[in-house]
C-alpha cells in the first residue's frame, strides 16, 4: 500500500500507519497518522515539533516529539500508546536502547560471576 510522499520512515500498528516527514532546513519533523479506509488511505491526524534554531537538528528527537504530539492527538489509551513506542523501538534496524540494554544485562553477567566465584 502506498501512502501520498511520506517516504522516510514508515511503521505499522494495526491498519494504522506512521510516517515521517523531515524538513532539515525549516528544523521541524512531522509525523502523520494514517488509517485504511474503505476508499484507500486516510490521513487522519498529524503531529508537528520544531526545533529550537540553538539546538542541533536530529531526525530521530524530531520523529520521537512528533510521535508524541500525534498519540496526544489521537488519545490512545495507555495500552495502545505502550504498543505503540514497542513499536517505534523495533522500527530501527540497530536500535541504541537494545544496545544500551545488552550492556546492563552484560554488566549484570559479569557481576554476579564475580560474586559466585
């Protein structure tokens, strides 16, 4: 299914979609809701987030803030906004939580080895 000229990211939750749409030169990210409808796709509901002309532009702080403003938007339910980010979290190849994790669980490993020997 294609959807319109978002063609950065997209994720799937359900029959609804999210996609991204970055603007590096205007700093500002928008993240755009879209359902199956009867007719094809719908854009339903959008999420827009600006960055400060003093901070650094990144992508990935941009489609986090804007997923933010468009599940406010939506007034999903704590369920389905969990469902959600697990979602996102899994939408990068090599995500940096995952790693972050592996680490501590590492760490973890490693510290109580030390303490059974």
């Amino acid at each position: 299914m294609m959807f319109s000229n978002h063609k950065n990211k997209l994720m799937r939750y359900g029959k609804i979609y999210f996609s991204w749409r970055h603007t590096p030169k205007k700093r500002r990210t928008e993240c755009f809701v879209t359902a199956e409808g009867t007719k094809g796709p719908v854009t339903t509901l959008m999420g827009t987030t600006r960055c400060h002309s003093r901070d650094v532009y990144s992508k990935e702080t941009g489609r986090r803030a804007s997923l933010t403003q468009a599940l406010k938007n939506m007034m999903f339910g704590r369920v389905e906004r969990t469902e959600v980010w697990e979602a996102y979290r899994t939408l990068s190849k090599d995500p940096k939580w995952k790693k972050r994790e592996v680490k501590r669980v590492d760490a973890l490993k490693h510290e109580l080895s030390k303490e059974s020997v």
